[in-house]
C-alpha cells in the first residue's frame, strides 16, 4: 500500500464502508419501532385502515381485520381510547397473563405502541404484540432490501472515489515523468501543456513547473552552446600563444625581446576573451535584491566613461531628467555600456550618438543611435548571437558584447531591438518593462 493511488482508494473507500455501516445500524437501533411500522406489510397500513371501518361504523368488519391479522401474521393488537378502554378483542388471555406475571421482561414477543389521531381528533392506541419467530423471520425476508440499497450506494461512492483518485494520481503521475526527463535534460514543453489548462491546484503545478522546466532546460541549452562556443574561440588565441611560445624558444636572446610585446598582446586579448565569456556566464546565477536606478546619472556616468576613451566623440541625452527604473544596476550598466561602446566603434567624428529615454507608465524605453554604416539586412537577425561578428567587420571584438547586452535585458523582462535606422546608421532599442 506504498502508492499514493492505492491509499486514497482505500482510505476513502474504507471510510465509506465504514459510515454506511455505521449509519444503517444507528437507524435500525434508534428507530427500530418506527421501522418495523413503516415496513412491515401488516403494520404499514392496519391503523389507518381500522380507523377508517370503525368511526365509519363497520364494527364487525373492524374485528374482522383484527382476526385476519392475528390469523395470518400472528399479531396480537390491543387498541386503546382516550378512557383506556378496549376496543379490540384480538387479545388471549394468556398474553394479558404473561405481561402481568413478568412485566416487559423475557417475553415471546416484541411489544410496539403507535399512536394515532383519528378524523374527528380522537386519540386511539394501538399495542401489537408480534413473536419473536414472525418479526425474525420477517426481518431475514426484507432485510435484503436494505443490503441491497446499502450495497448500491457502497458501489457508487467506490466509484466516484475510484474516479476521484484517478484524477489526483494520473497529474501527479505525469508531473513524476516530467521530473524524470527534467533530471534526464530531456524535458519537452509540449509534456505538461493538456494539465497546465486545467483549473484547479494540480493546473496551476503544472504550470508552474512547465515554466520551471522551460527555463531551466533553456539554462542547460544556453549553457552546452556556450561550452562550445567557448572552446571553438578559444583555439585561436591559444593556437597564436603557442606559436609565439615556439618562436620565442627558437628566437636569439635578442629576437626574444622582440616577441615580448606580441606575447602580452596575445594575454591581453586572452584575459578578455575570458572576462566577457565569465561576465555572459554570471546571467545564469541568482541575482540579489532589485534597486532604484537613477537612469540620468547612469547614463552621465556611461558617457564620461566612453568620452575618456574616445574624446573626439560627441554623444547626446535626451530625456533621462528625473528617470527613475528599479533594476540590476550593474547588469543595465553592462548592457548600455556594451550598446554605447559598439555605436563609439562604428560612429563617425563630425556626428553625434543619440540617446533617447522615453518613460511610460508600464515601460521604459532607452534608445541608442550612431550614424554609422549600419548593418545589412541579411545578418540583423543574427545580431546577439554569441560569438557572432559580422563577416568583414574590420574593428576588433569577440562578438560577445551584444550578446551580453540581450541577456542582460532579458534578465530585467526586457526586449532588446537591433536595426537600421531609416535617415541612415544603427540604432539600438532598449524596452524594459516597469513592475511594482
């Protein structure tokens, strides 16, 4: 009884049982009387009918009915007035000799009263007297229709609860499977989409989890095309040290010196490559807590930065004043740094970058324009890819930038959108959405 499935069945089936049972005898022992009334074909329907023939005035008929009843179901019936008088004569001796001599105690026969009103408000009583072996007897015959009823009603609650616990165990036994292949990395979308319409508790789990296994199977993706990536790119620079190593080994000790520069370049340009791939990696962690960025002052800041390097440049803001957007503060820093620096690369002196912040109840727009060549047509789409350079590109990079920038407004919710401009150059627009 481990299975989840088999425990509910019997739990609710046991307890249907259970109070069956219970409630079919606590009916039979508090309302035996009633019953036996209600049930029984000569008691069901005598007293009305005996009232009926008397205060009509068919006395004999009325004794007649008393007869029949003592003839044929050994019922003995005393019928009592108002005054305590007896109006029936159905009744022996012997058992007025019996009652007297031991009280309601160790008698051959039960002994019921009913109480019952006639047409003109008089009170009649009626006593039956019926043996022990007719009432048994009676009992065996009709009790099959209680069982029966009882066993009809035990079916339809086993099967309800039989339906019942196939719909709380078949979702969980889908969810079982989905964490199976979550856990294999083989975790499908489509697994879970028939349950996550459902709604209820077990709908709301599934989707839930779908969203769950979407991300991290797309984690584990992004993370074996980056492993890849990364080991495809850095053959290169690697192969380039290693050559450098080998003519510096064979070099004369004034030759080596000549090498030393290249030696460095090819570090330098290692040492990158790795911190761009480590800073694209850190968008898998977890991040801390959201915070207040003043999108004015990280935008100035932005600028100083780009200016130190390139001061021949000119880069314009427009409409940061008293913009305010609860963020990642180093990851939006990332991302507009990356944006602003590929513009300086491509921009040329005598024209300005633009940036345009537009603010609205539920986004924030942040826009970056350079006056560049732009991009053709035939290669925007691929623009964020990782390790992705335009071919014929002559300014150097590793083509992680852009893709570093998309993850990072990604991360935020946000939509990273790279075009052309229509009047000419390239333009890069942030859209992040505004959450309470």
């Amino acid at each position: 009884m481990r299975s989840l499935f088999w425990r509910i069945l019997g739990a609710f089936w046991l307890a249907l049982i259970v109070t069956g049972a219970l409630t079919y005898l606590l009916v039979r022992m508090f309302n035996q009387d009633d019953w036996i009334l209600n049930h029984h074909p000569s008691l069901n329907s005598f007293a009305s009918t005996w009232l009926q023939l008397h205060e009509s005035g068919q006395l004999q008929q009325a004794q007649r009915l008393l007869q029949q009843q003592k003839h044929h179901y050994r019922i003995e019936t005393q019928i009592l007035d108002e005054n305590g008088l007896s109006l029936g004569r159905d009744i022996s001796p012997r058992s007025a000799a019996l009652e007297a001599k031991r009280g309601m105690h160790r008698l051959p026969w039960r002994r019921i009263t009913q109480e019952v009103t006639g047409k003109q408000g008089a009170i009649y009583l009626f006593v039956y007297r019926i043996p022990h072996s007719e009432l048994g007897a009676w009992q065996r015959s009709d009790g099959l229709r209680p069982i029966s009823a009882l066993v009809i009603a035990l079916s339809v609650l086993t099967l309800m609860s039989l339906l019942l616990t196939i719909s709380i165990t078949r979702p969980l036994n889908r969810l079982r499977d989905a964490v199976h292949d979550l856990g294999r990395t083989s975790y499908q979308d489509h697994q879970l989409a028939k349950l996550a319409t459902r709604r209820d508790e077990l709908g709301t789990l599934a989707l839930d989890f779908n969203q769950m296994g979407q991300r991290l199977q797309g984690l584990i993706s992004s993370q074996r095309q980056l492993l890849r990536d990364v080991s495809h790119e850095l053959r290169s620079p690697l192969a380039r040290l290693q050559i450098a190593l080998a003519l510096a080994e064979r070099a004369e000790p004034e030759e080596q010196k000549a090498l030393w520069p290249r030696l460095q370049l090819e570090c330098q340009r290692l040492d990158g490559l790795i911190n761009e791939i480590l800073a694209l990696a850190r968008f898998d962690q977890q991040q801390t807590a959201k915070q207040s960025v003043d999108i004015s002052q990280l935008l100035n800041k932005l600028r100083e930065d780009a200016l130190l390097l390139q001061p021949d440049q000119a880069i314009t803001i427009n409409g940061a004043q008293h913009c305010r957007y609860n963020g990642w503060p180093d990851s939006l820093q990332r991302a507009l740094d990356n944006l602003l620096r590929n513009a300086l690369r491509f921009n040329p002196i005598d024209q300005s970058i633009e940036i345009d912040v537009h603010q609205q109840t539920q986004s924030l727009t942040i826009s970056i324009r350079d006056h560049g060549p732009g991009v053709s047509e035939q290669w925007l789409g691929r623009l964020g890819e990782t390790f992705f350079r335009v071919p014929g590109q002559a300014q150097p990079g590793y083509g992680l930038g852009l893709a570093i920038a998309k993850r990072a407004v990604q991360q935020h919710g946000g939509q990273l959108h790279l075009s052309n401009h229509p009047q000419g150059g390239f333009i890069a627009t942030v859209q992040l959405p505004i959450t309470d």
